[in-house]
C-alpha cells in the first residue's frame, strides 16, 4: 500500500480540503485507488492581495500578531513590574525583628502583580491580543 499526500498549491490558500490518496494492487494487474477527504485546517490566515500577512504589535506583550488568529487566551503577560525589594524592608523592630538577618541586604526579585520570581515566566494574565489600533 502506497501513500500520498496531494501536493496542491490550493491547499494553503485553503480553497480545497486535504486529501490523502492511498492504492492498493492486489496480486491481479488491476489497482484500486481510492481518495479519502478530510475538512481544511486552518493554520494561517487568508493572505490579502499582496501575499503579505497583515501583522499588528501586542500593546501589553509587544509580540506581532495576525489579527485573524486572535483568540481570547492568545496573549500572556503580567499587569505589574518586575522589581526588587530588600529582606530588610519586611522586617519590623516593633515586631522583635533585630534588622539582623542574615542576607537582609539581598535584593529579592518578583512581579508584583502575581508574585512570580522567575524573570522569564510568560505571564499571569491571558487575554486577546490588543493593538495599539483598537
């Protein structure tokens, strides 16, 4: 059993479905081709006249985005900074704190929105992406 995927340009433009075409030759010389259909899936958006994408820039995670892909949970960021502050801050002498602690001068780094101490997470906030357009 031999299979094939159809190599057609229309595919991408999303004009036809995707095909798989298998043939079967039995121990006769007669083959059987049959062509099995699927629905089109989208992993793109329809390309304007110009074969260019319209792409807009994210106001809250400044990443390019196609706007025809937008979906409620396509952008991820935090709502505050990430910053630091010193242990020393925390520490209360009206509390029996001795401002004595051991790395009291150490910076400790975080979003203030969410907590997070790694500088890298994606964010704690999913929403559509937004344009500097809207």
């Amino acid at each position: 059993m031999a299979l094939s995927f159809c190599n057609n340009h229309l595919l991408h433009l999303n004009k036809i479905p995707f095909a798989l075409q298998s043939q079967r030759t039995p121990s006769s010389n007669t083959t059987y081709t049959s062509l099995l259909q699927f629905p089109s899936i989208r992993c793109c958006s329809t390309l304007n006249q110009k074969n260019s994408i319209n792409l807009n820039t994210c106001k809250n995670c400044k990443t390019q985005f196609d706007p025809a892909l937008n979906h409620p949970r396509a952008c991820r960021f935090h709502t505050a900074h990430y910053g630091g502050e010193t242990k020393r801050k925390f520490e209360s002498v009206y509390e029996g704190g001795t401002m004595n602690t051991p790395d009291s001068g150490k910076v400790l780094q975080y979003w203030h929105c969410c907590g997070s101490e790694d500088p890298f997470d994606p964010g704690c906030t999913a929403s559509p992406h937004s344009s500097y357009d809207d």
